[in-house]
C-alpha cells in the first residue's frame, strides 16, 4: 500500500473531500445525488460549535480518506459540555484493504479522536456518538471503540387519519397554535430548553445559534415549527419536516417544552398532523428517550413504540462519564442526527 500522513482540515481541502466524497458514495448507486462544496461547508465549516474534520493524504498530495464530525454543545447532568457526531467517513477505492491497525480508515479514525479527546485538549469532546448502519456497526464496535446502547434505535409512530388529527386538535383546544421558522424561533426555543432541562441530563444542548443553523433553510429540506402558547406564554415547540427518503413520511424532528404536558403535545400534533395529511403524509414518526415524559405523553396519544433501522453507539472520554449512564439518561432526537 502506497504510504499516507492524516492531518486535520486545512482550508482548501473541501475540494478534495467532496471529490472523495461523491467518487466513493456513487460506486454501485445509481440514485446517488453528488454533493456540492456549498453544501459541504455548510455542513462542516459554518457549524457554530466548530471544525471537527480529518484528513488522510496520500503521495501526491491528493486526499484519500475523509472523516467528517458535527460537533454540538451538550449537558451531561448539569455541566456544559462538548459532544460530536461521527457523520462522513470514507476512504478511496485505492486504499481499502483490511481494517489493520495501519490501514487508512483504522489510523484516520483513531488520530481523530486521539486528537479532540485527549486530556487537556480545548474543546474537549467529552463524548463521540453515532448511528452506523449494518456495514459500519461491526468496524465501529469492534476496532474503533463504540459501545452499543440503543440497537436498534426505538422510534414512536402513529398512522396518520383525519379522525385522529381532529382528536389531537380537541384535546389540546386549551393552548393556542401557531406556524414559526427557526429563525425567529430559536430564542423562544432555547428558553423553553433551559426551563426543562432536567428532563434531558445528558443530551445536546439546544442553543439558539445551534438551532438556527441545524434548521437552517436548504434545498433539499424544508423545516416547519409549530410553537403551543397557553395563556400567551409558550408552553411546547416541535421541529417537523414534510417528507423523507421519497417516502411519504412526516419525522417530528425535535421536542422542546415539558414532555408531560399532554394537552400542548396534542395540540402541537393536531397542527403538524392537519398540515401532513393535507400534503398527502401518511405517518409520524420519532425520536424520543425511552424513559423521558415524552415517551409516556405519545403513548397516551396513540403513538406505538418499534425498532428503526438504526444503531445508537457511544464513545465516551469525559474521566467521570459512565457509558451505562446514557442507556437511561440520553435524549436523542431525529434532529440530533444529520439522518432528517
């Protein structure tokens, strides 16, 4: 095998990244849809939390492997903290071979985390977690380190009729909906945050900044929220998107409010519900702490809990983290995840 050095991101790499990028994720797949270098830093380099990219280079300069994190601030039981998303990782035709301890995906991965997780390195993530499909769980768990803890991912569903939709509007007629973008949003959210922060002691943090540029407009994706007011004060928020994958599929990407309150829940579902049944949506799905009042609010409301396709893993560095703390304590929502 041709030698190789791995380096963090340096300006001017997007080129060659996105390069790799689509020559890797187009092999075999003809629906596969080439990303652009916008789209890429949008991603990567306008993240408010920071740049958290390597990059494995080979002779002559040219870039062979990538791995691509999304770095959010987090709460872990009352401390502010660091965590990142292991999102874009591959490695050129060229270089693959078995995953030894000098192959290029094996040393890229380890210098990464080497890198923002040793101790006294600032920012420090204090954990590194992912959700990787059938063909990157085995690698992840067995030569890089991730631990399971949801697997699969639980995910809360309810197929959408009208009947249904008018019932959620009636339950939650004591609270006044109305239709927001993040943009002018993000404030109102990230109050409602704190003020239910202990519902999620470990989890991200959903700052204003962080939440205007993760629902920031794109093109591929447009985001609805829906704000439920009672007596003009906000009591609940839901992120929604129209669509996924071609399906027609309505994920309720993020929660934010008191996860008891059933009678705003229901309101938020009665608004999100009558929207996506109108746009020809046929089911809500998602994302919610087994353990959270969220989880016991949507089964009350007539959401029912299966396995999705995916694999909840976690690496953790922080020197008092306990990895089987988050099997109970860890919020992740559908928005949390670069997947909606």
């Amino acid at each position: 095998m041709t030698s190789f050095t791995v380096r963090p991101y340096e300006p001017g790499d997007e080129e060659g990244i996105v390069s790799l990028f689509n020559r890797v994720f187009s092999e075999d797949n003809p629906a596969f849809k080439a990303r652009s270098v916008e789209n890429w830093s949008s991603i990567y380099l306008d993240n408010p939390a920071g740049i958290q990219v390597f990059v494995a280079v080979g002779n002559e300069g040219d870039i062979i492997g990538n791995y691509s994190s999304i770095p959010s601030p987090c709460t872990l039981w009352g401390r502010a903290g660091l965590s990142t998303q292991a999102v874009d990782t591959c490695v050129d035709r060229r270089y693959r071979g078995r995953l030894s301890k000098g192959s290029v995906f094996v040393t890229i991965a380890r210098s990464f985390i080497e890198h923002f997780s040793r101790e006294g390195k600032e920012p420090f993530d204090d954990y590194m977690w992912g959700l990787p499909n059938e063909q990157a769980f085995p690698v992840g768990t067995r030569i890089i380190g991730y631990q399971p803890v949801r697997c699969p991912m639980p995910v809360w569903s309810m197929d959408l009729e009208s009947e249904w939709v008018e019932t959620m509007e009636s339950k939650g007629a004591g609270c006044v909906v109305e239709s927001w973008d993040m943009e002018g949003a993000a404030d109102l959210a990230e109050r409602l945050y704190l003020a239910h922060a202990d519902e999620a002691p470990l989890g991200l943090r959903k700052d204003a900044a962080m939440l205007r540029w993760r629902y920031r407009p794109r093109e591929d994706v447009q985001y609805g929220v829906f704000v439920a007011k009672r007596d003009a004060e906000a009591v609940g928020l839901l992120v929604y998107r129209l669509g996924w994958m071609d399906q027609p599929l309505v994920p309720l990407v993020d929660w934010l409010g008191g996860g008891a309150d059933v009678e705003a829940t229901a309101g938020l579902l009665g608004a999100v519900g009558k929207v996506a049944v109108e746009k020809g949506g046929r089911r809500l799905e998602t994302w919610v702490s087994p353990t959270s009042p969220w989880a016991t609010t949507l089964s009350t409301l007539g959401f029912e809990k299966g396995d999705s396709p995916f694999n909840l893993c976690i690496m953790t560095f922080a020197p008092e983290f306990r990895s089987d703390w988050s099997r109970e304590d860890w919020s992740v929502t559908m928005g949390d995840s670069d997947i909606y």
